[in-house]
C-alpha cells in the first residue's frame, strides 16, 4: 500500500480535473457540431468545421496566433537561455540579480500590460520623453506599439515574463549540472565554443524545449493580453472565440466551439511533441550523445 499511497493521495485532485478538463472538451466539441437543445439545434453536423476552417478571418487569426506565439517563444528562449549562462559565468553571483528575474515572474500579467501601455503607448512615457527632448514633433508621432497590427505590445508583456522564466529554467538546470562536463571537454581539447555547442546545450535541450513549448502553449492560448493590447483587425483564436460565443447570433456559437475545439487540439499536440521529444534528448543524453 506504501507504493500507492502517493497516487490515492492525488487522486481527487486528478478526478476533479479530468473530469472539469475532458467535460469542458465533450461540450465544446458537442456544440461545435452543432448540438445546442436549448436552443432547438439538435442537428450533428460539420458544417459549421468547414465554414469556419475556409473562412478568412480565422485563417488570419490562427496565422496572427503562430507568429506571436513563436516570435515571443523563439526570442524568449535564445534571451533566456544567454542570460542564464552570463549569469552561470559570474562568479560571484550579486545578491541582487536574482530579483532581475524573480521580479517580473510574480508581477502578473495584467500589472505587466498596464506598464506596457502606460510606458510604450502613443500617450505613454516614452513618447512624452521624447516629445521633451524634440525628437518627435507631437506624442502621436511616436510609433504605433499598442494597438497595432504586428502585436508588438502584446509581444513586449510576452517577453517581459518569459525571458525571466526560461532564465530560471536553464539556470537551475545549470547550477545541478556543475562544471564537471565541460572540464571534461576543456581537458580533452575543446575550445569555449565547441563545449557550449556540443556539451551544455545539448544538456541543456531538455529544458529548454520544455521551456519553449510551455511559453508556446501559452501564448497560443492566452486571452486577456491579446485582447486588451491586441489590434482589432489582428485578432488571435482566442479573442476570436469570445467574440464569437458573445455574439448574439445562435449560429456564432457552434463557431466559437469550433475555435475553441481547435485550440484544445493544437495544444494537445504540443503536449504530445514535448513528451515525444523530451524523451528522445533524456535518452540522447543518457547514453552519451551529448558528447
């Protein structure tokens, strides 16, 4: 009994979920097809997987999600993972740079975008200091980084949370490593930048991709970000859906499953792919690969 004490321990808490988590998918994926009783839709169909996937105004969310997604995600890791060597390099390490990074990670994300906006916006504080300085003719010369079609503004809270995750991350996983590998690697021959490539981040590689894809899965599904800061003609999946399940129209709804439906399954996908992976550079690493 001692071997499955941990796992009765946790089973209420994993009953609860699964069954709020697979219940919100059942629902979702029932009413994309169309099945809605109370309000006398009782038809199954796929019509509505089909007017949804063909139509343009999905398709460019679904872009406009991707490329914030990975945009954010690919920047995130590369800044994360330097930091979190400079910081590896430093010895001694100063008391106060583990707040650079502690800091942004509590702030949450609604205080990071109200600074976003009150800093970077055409009104904000960067536009007015440089409307000080003659810079710029008036504050609305400022570029356009709030509201704008490249979702820079939403890109910049991104950012401003994930560098420091992905730092702590890779960090952490640095400090347990030690420097044992990469002497190893010095004392046969190899130079600082062949020991970065071929020893510390291939160890590294499970931790980073768990980093990436955890960042990905979130900006792919985040929704109070994109739709304060997000541009109204750029919209992503996830403001697309809420617009949609708000709409008065009943045929919206099925649409807005649909959204929502799509979403469930690309994040189960990367679910999948990080488990497949995360094995497959666990094992490389085990068996010596990373040398």
């Amino acid at each position: 009994m001692k071997r499955f004490t941990p796992y009765i321990l946790v089973l209420p808490f994993v009953l609860i979920m699964c069954f709020i988590f697979l219940g919100g998918i059942f629902q979702a994926v029932v009413q994309s097809l169309g099945f809605l009783p109370a309000f006398g839709m009782t038809e199954l169909t796929l019509n509505h997987y089909r007017q949804v996937l063909t139509n343009a105004r999905f398709i460019d969310s679904l872009r406009n999600t991707f490329c914030i997604a990975i945009v954010s995600s690919l920047v995130s890791v590369i800044a994360g993972t330097a930091i979190a060597l400079v910081m590896n390099s430093i010895t001694p390490r100063p008391r106060f740079s583990y707040l650079l990074y502690k800091t942004p990670i509590i702030l949450p994300h609604l205080v990071v975008v109200i600074m976003v906006f009150y800093i970077f916006s055409q009104t904000g504080m960067v536009s007015r200091f440089l409307f000080a300085l003659n810079m710029i003719d008036e504050p609305n010369s400022f570029p356009l980084l709030v509201y704008d079609r490249f979702s820079i503004g939403v890109t910049l809270v991104y950012l401003y949370k994930q560098i420091p995750f992905v730092s702590l991350s890779v960090f952490t996983v640095l400090k347990n490593l030690g420097n044992k590998y990469v002497q190893v690697a010095e004392n046969l021959g190899a130079g600082t930048w062949r020991t970065l490539t071929r020893v510390t981040l291939p160890l590294l590689a499970p931790s980073i991709l768990s980093a990436f894809l955890i960042t990905f899965a979130f900006d792919f599904g985040a929704f109070e970000v994109p739709f304060i800061l997000g541009s109204p003609s750029r919209l992503t999946l996830p403001v697309l859906a809420y617009f949609d399940h708000t709409n008065a129209s009943l045929t919206a709804r099925p649409a807005a499953m649909v959204t929502n439906v799509v979403i469930s399954f690309i994040s189960l996908m990367l679910i999948w792919l990080y488990t497949r992976l995360f094995r497959l550079l666990t094992k490389r690493g085990l068996e010596g690969g990373v040398l």
